[in-house]
C-alpha cells in the first residue's frame, strides 16, 4: 500500500458543474483530476506526517519565482525560511503524476532538471503508487533515499540512502529449461514454454550490462554508445504506452543522433485481450517524438528449426492517425538500402543459434540489432514520407 493512500484529501465543492478540492496550501478551488488528487495527498502527507510548515510548501509554483528565465512550473516545492522578505531557499522538488503514468526516466530527468535548476539537495516523483526519492551529493550526483525526511531533518540535510541492489545471477541455459515461466510479467500468457525459453535468453541477452553492443560504423549508422537499460515509457500506434525496462543505444544517423531502445512486454490486441503474446519493441526518441517505430511480436515472427532461431517483421505499419502505411512502398525503400532484408512479403532480421546464452558483443547478435535498428529507422522514413504525401 503507498504511503499517500490513506492521506486525506481536502473538501470538496462544485464549480460549474465540476467538482473542486479547496487547496489548503494556494486556497482556491482546484478542479480534481487524477494527477491532482495525487498532488493533494502529496500535500497532506508534508503537512501531516513531515511536519512541514504550510507557509514552506508552494504548489504549482512558477520556477520564474526563483529568478528562473522559464515558464515551467514545479508541481510542489518545499523551502527553506531565509527572510521575511525575501523567497525561501528551494529544499525539495516534488514531480506528481497521475497513477496511469509510470515513474520512467523521462519523469526522472524532468523531475532532476527542475531540482538542478533550483539547486535542491532532495528531489522526489510520485503517481501516488510508486514513489522514488533522491538527495544530490557531495560527488554531484542524485543518490536514492529511502524516504523524504522530517522536515527539521531536511533542512540539516539529514536522509538515509538505499543500498544498491546486486542484479541476480543470470540464468543459465538448464535453468532457462526448467523455468520457461521466469518471466511473465514481462510475456505473453499465451507465449508457449518452447518460445518462452529463447525469449528469456534474449531478454536476459539486452538486460545484462557485462556485454555491450560494440561502438562503430553499422550498415547505414553509427552506435555512439550502448547506454544500458532505462526505464522508459513509449507512445504506441494505438495511442497506449508500453512502459518498463529498455536497453538503451545512442547512435548517429544522417548527422542526427538519436537513442534507440529495445524492451520487451505482453502484447493483445481489444479483439482477442485474453490472447496474450510477447512483443519486442524497438523505440525511438528525437527532439520532436519518442515512440515505438516497431512492435514486432515475437511469437507470429520467431521461427524455430532444432536450434536455429530466425526473426521477421510482416512488414505492416501504421503512420500516425493516417492509419495504415503501404507495404509495398515500404518495401521499395529498404530495398535501396539493406536489400538483404527483403524475404518475399517479409522482412529478414537475424538468425541465432539457440545453443548458448547469447551476448550483445558476438556476431550473430550485433548483426540483429544492426537490422532492427536499420530497418526501425527506415520504417520511420517511410513515415515522414506517408505524411508528406498526405499533407
């Protein structure tokens, strides 16, 4: 159960129709949406629990009140008494999300940007469920803390940081045999166990930091740096979100440089939601977008012959609210670069031999990411291109 569950929430009132909580802290009526009931449980925590002073806590406050040049505002930020007449030193800076959103580093690097800018020791983000806390060192870096302190402990800088987690061991190949199941969350139900084992030696391949993908030249980019994995959430063609982990790579593409990141998750469809697959999704973020380029579901895509394993994509596509791209015109345009990928009416990704626990830095595997990422950067081509015509 989250700490804020049973804060409690101010009264409430009807303003033209819609219902308002009376703000203890800005006193006006707010109209209640999910993200603001997250913030007034926030708000009743810091009252109640932490013992911070009502005249400490700003809540929607505008950063331009710090002497800021942006418009951004911080959802609450707790102070520091300096002088009657003069703002309070920024202590915390707290990011509220509605419960749907999840706590992915987009959120972190929103929540640490407004803590920079403030020269906050504490930071923390909240959907109400999750909760995440952190205090910047002496070192200039953000370490985790187990909880917000008192607030006579927050001015002295006082916390208690979370020890670092060890990864557990990865699974070997017998284990992998016998607990093809060791990662439902992140599968398919309906996954069979025989597609479930190659699964989780690939998720395992992406999650594991002791083997990167290597830097260099690839077939029509270049990787910078394999990042390791984030925690991120990704806009689907649906307008959904898959959200969790992603191994993340950084790469250079005609002078742009872009991150591109694979995660896997359970995929259904609104038509069969009991007929629960695997899907590895292969994610782009750049100035303007961050979104899936491909969700290839593993289990229509994956074909086995004793213990070579190779990996399609149907090739369909969708072009934002335009709907469904052409497949053939798709086509044409990975034929001019990477011809190798065009299989008939598919497209060719990789081949694996399901003998070994498979790592990002060995051959086989390097040429499956280069295509993946090759052909998710084409398919988002072919998408520009799509809305150009439309337009």
């Amino acid at each position: 159960m989250s700490i804020f569950e049973n804060q409690r929430l101010p009264e409430i009132f009807k303003r033209n129709g819609k219902e308002c909580y009376l703000d203890p802290i800005r006193k006006r009526l707010i109209y209640i949406t999910p993200e603001e009931t997250v913030r007034q449980r926030v708000v009743s925590y810091l009252l109640d629990e932490l013992k911070v002073p009502a005249n400490m806590i700003r809540v929607e406050e505008h950063l331009s009140h710090y002497d800021l040049k942006t418009r951004n505002r911080a959802d609450i930020i707790i102070e520091k008494y300096i002088a009657e007449d003069k703002p309070g030193k920024p202590l915390v800076v707290i990011e509220c999300k509605a419960p749907s959103v999840m706590l992915s580093d987009n959120v972190v690097s929103q929540m640490t940007g407004y803590a920079n800018d403030l020269n906050c020791p504490f930071c923390m983000m909240t959907n109400g469920t999750d909760i995440a806390c952190y205090y910047y060192d002496e070192q200039r870096q953000y370490v985790k803390v187990t909880e917000l302190p008192q607030y006579t402990s927050m001015v002295k800088e006082e916390f208690v940081e979370v020890p670092e987690k060890e990864l557990p061991p990865r699974m070997t190949l017998a284990e992998i045999d016998k607990y093809p199941r060791a990662y439902d969350d992140d599968f398919g139900r309906s996954t069979p166990d025989n597609l479930s084992k190659i699964f989780i030696n690939l998720w395992e391949c992406l999650l594991y930091p002791e083997h990167r993908l290597p830097a260099g030249k690839y077939s029509i980019f270049d990787v910078v740096e394999d990042y390791g994995v984030r925690i991120l959430s990704y806009g689907n063609a649906s307008g959904g979100f898959l959200g969790g982990a992603y191994r993340s790579f950084i790469i250079e593409y005609k002078g742009s440089t872009e991150f591109v990141s694979f995660g896997i998750c359970p995929y259904f469809t609104d038509a069969r939601p009991d007929y629960e697959r695997t899907c590895l999704s292969v994610a782009i973020d750049n100035e303007d977008t961050s979104h899936n380029s491909i969700e290839l579901v593993l289990d229509e895509n994956v074909e086995l012959d004793g213990d070579t394993v190779s990996i399609y994509h149907h090739g369909r596509i969708s072009v934002g609210k335009i709907g469904s791209g052409r497949k053939e015109d798709l086509r044409e345009l990975v034929r001019k670069s990477l011809p190798d990928l065009i299989d008939g009416n598919r497209f060719f990704l990789g081949r694996l031999k399901n003998d070994h626990l498979w790592n990002l830095d060995e051959p086989d595997m390097i040429k499956l990411i280069d295509n993946m990422i090759a052909y998710a950067l084409i398919r988002d081509e072919y998408r520009e291109i799509r809305k150009a015509e439309m337009a």
